[in-house]
C-alpha cells in the first residue's frame, strides 16, 4: 500500500502566519500528507468522524504530546474509553440543560449587560481585551465555582495553558508560563475547598467534590484546568469572529437582528473559524486511509478548521454567510466537553447569544457602520488548543 505525499514546503511559522492558504491548497492538491515528524495531516470533513470514533485505532493517549507537561496531569482529552468518561461525567452536573437554563445563562445574561454598558463612549474599543476576554472569563469563573479568580487571571491562565499544551516544538518560555500558571491556579484551588465542601452548588468544583463516588483531587484539578484552558479562548475568539462577520456584512446583521437569528450567526462563526483548529490521535495500529498506509505509531492529524471549509460540503467556505442552506461543521469534532457544553454547543451557545445582541442593542461600537476594507487577520495555526 502507497504512503502519503510527504509535504516539506510548511513550516510552524507559515502556520501562525495564516493556515488558511495552506489548508485549502492542501485540500485541492493532498488531503492526506505527511510531515518528517510522523504526523499525517488530514484536511477533508470525510473520515473526521471515523478518526474520532475508532479510539481503538485512533486513540487519544498520546503521550509525546506537550499537554500532560503543560498541565501538570494526564488530563481526561488524552484518555480514553471509561476512564475518559468517569472524568468527563464528574462535571456533567454542572451542564445540565435544566442548570444552563436556569443557572448559568441568567448569568451569562447579566455579565454580558453590565460588561458592555461599562465601555467607552465615543472611542475606538478592542472588543477583544475590553469585552469578549473578560466576559467570557467571568462567566467561567462563576460555572466553575472559582469566582475569587480575576478576569486577568482567568485570561492569563487560560493563555499560558494553551501555549503549553500547544508547544510542539518543545520551547521552554511557553512551559515556563504554564508552571506559573498552574502554581497560582492549585493555591486558589486548595484554598476553595473548605468552602464547597460546607456549602453544595452546581458550579463545576462543587459537584465534583461533593459526588458519591469522587474522582482523586488531582483529576479534579485538571477537569477544572480543562475547562479554563478552552474556555475562555474559545468563546472569546467566537464571540468576535461573529461580530466581524456581522460588521462585514451588514446585510446579514439587518436579517439576524430582525429574526433574531443570533444561533445561526453563531454556528456560521464557529464554522468559518473553527474554536478548535485541529485535533491529534495516536495510531495503536496499521491502517488506512483514502488508500495510504499509516503505521502504528504514527499520529493522525484532523484539521476541523480545514473541514469546515472544504469545497466538497460549502459553497465559497471562505466566506461568511450566515444562512447557508446546511451547515454540518466540525468545530468541536464528535464531543462536546466542559465550558464547550455551556458556551459553545448549539444549546449552550444561548449563553453567548445575550452577548452578541445586547452588544447590538445598546454598545456604541458596532452602529451597523459596514467594516469596509476591513481585513481580518488569522493569527496560528491552533486557533485553540489542539486537543
């Protein structure tokens, strides 16, 4: 059986560039390529899902890379199988649809006004550092029952995890980061156990302390450092993805205010800038795919900001367009985790929705004036972490 096309033209810093190009000239010329390092690279929504389900051949336990170092733990996104749902279900309580709905959108709702009626009038505003950071922070912070974190914090925590866990080249600064990050983080953990333990809520850390049958401390922690870790970068970048396409689309705006239709400019977002760029399995065992052979050992490199826009399932994928006649993105692959259940699924996204209209409502910065011009600038090739 043939090998796939080694690729020697990329490099990390074309990646961090802008991966766009490269994803599409790649899906036209070689979906499936290799690297020197033994990672296949596979760019087309076909077979995402297969990688994903066969975690008997593709499996998540890939100890060669940066998150277990990062982290300080072999988190539940290396694990597989029982063990990986034992963890993921520790936190399950605290997404509930009942909770979400009754519990953490009033929430969502509340920080969303009073963080963008605390902007600026009559300046320019970085809706980045200014609003969709911090909002997102403090909406996490509260779900995962650390509200004694800072919104600086959180952002700060959340930045030094994914560096970490995205180092694959191995740098010490980005490790660096992360050991401070984790010091600081076990502190406000240790010093919040006395009061969920006295006191049961549906925050994150409560119903995972507080479970008949508890996952060890240690897991707990890196549940909670799971959900930093994603998120706040994700809703953050979502969050300002679809206002700019909004703004570069003023017509779209017109259409989504008038019908309300904030879930599917939502969804739109998150497909043409995918939260998560790309995920990575171990290969257990000799396989195959589009007919080349891929070695045990070797690992498998899906590439959902790629799939999203692949010409096989969108018409102009590079665009924004918020009412495409089908959308069937793979943002977050085939499982939903965390602060990824709260903010970004298309029930939890509802949270993020009070964001995006009162933003509209009653912010000053976007007054429907089109961003003619504009350009938007992608910056790395792991939008998110790689997970």
């Amino acid at each position: 059986m043939k090998q796939a096309p080694e690729d020697t033209e990329i490099t990390l810093a074309q990646l961090d560039e802008d991966p766009f190009p490269i994803y599409r000239r790649l899906r036209l010329r070689r979906p499936l390529c290799r690297s020197k390092r033994r990672t296949h690279v596979y760019n087309k929504s076909q077979r995402h899902q297969i990688c994903e389900r066969q975690p008997e051949i593709f499996s998540s336990n890939d100890p060669n890379t940066p998150m277990r170092r990062a982290f300080w733990a072999h988190t539940l996104m290396r694990k597989d199988g029982q063990e990986h749902l034992r963890e993921r279900m520790a936190m399950a309580p605290s997404f509930a649809p009942k909770v979400i709905r009754d519990e953490w959108v009033p929430e969502y709702e509340k920080i969303a006004k009073e963080y963008v009626a605390r902007l600026p009038r009559g300046e320019v505003v970085d809706l980045f550092s200014a609003l969709s950071g911090p909002y997102a922070a403090r909406g996490l912070a509260i779900v995962l029952g650390i509200d004694a974190a800072t919104d600086d914090q959180m952002q700060r925590w959340s930045q030094a995890l994914i560096d970490g866990a995205g180092n694959f080249g191995w740098k010490d600064a980005p490790f660096q980061r992360a050991d401070r990050a984790n010091e600081e983080m076990h502190r406000l953990f240790d010093s919040l156990l006395d009061r969920h333990r006295a006191k049961t809520n549906n925050s994150a850390m409560s119903v995972m302390l507080n479970a008949d049958d508890p996952i060890e401390k240690k897991q707990i922690y890196a549940n909670i450092k799971i959900a930093i870790g994603g998120g706040i970068n994700e809703p953050r970048d979502a969050l300002n993805t679809v206002l700019f396409g909004l703004l570069s689309n003023p017509e779209h705006l017109e259409e989504v205010k008038r019908n309300a239709d904030w879930d599917k400019a939502f969804e739109e977002g998150i497909r043409w800038v995918a939260p998560i760029s790309a995920s990575s399995r171990l290969v257990v065992e000799d396989t195959e795919i589009r007919g080349c052979f891929i070695p045990k050992g070797d690992v498998v490199m899906t590439i959902q900001a790629s799939a999203n826009r692949d010409e096989d399932l969108f018409d102009d994928g590079e665009s924004f367009f918020v009412y495409r006649n089908t959308n069937p993105h793979q943002s977050f692959g085939m499982v939903h985790i965390f602060a990824k259940e709260l903010h970004c699924t298309p029930r939890g996204c509802r949270s993020c929705c009070p964001y995006c209209s009162i933003a509209f409502q009653i912010c000053p910065c976007p007054n429907q004036t089109p961003l003619s011009g504009a350009v938007l600038v992608f910056v790395g090739h792991s939008t998110s972490q790689c997970c």
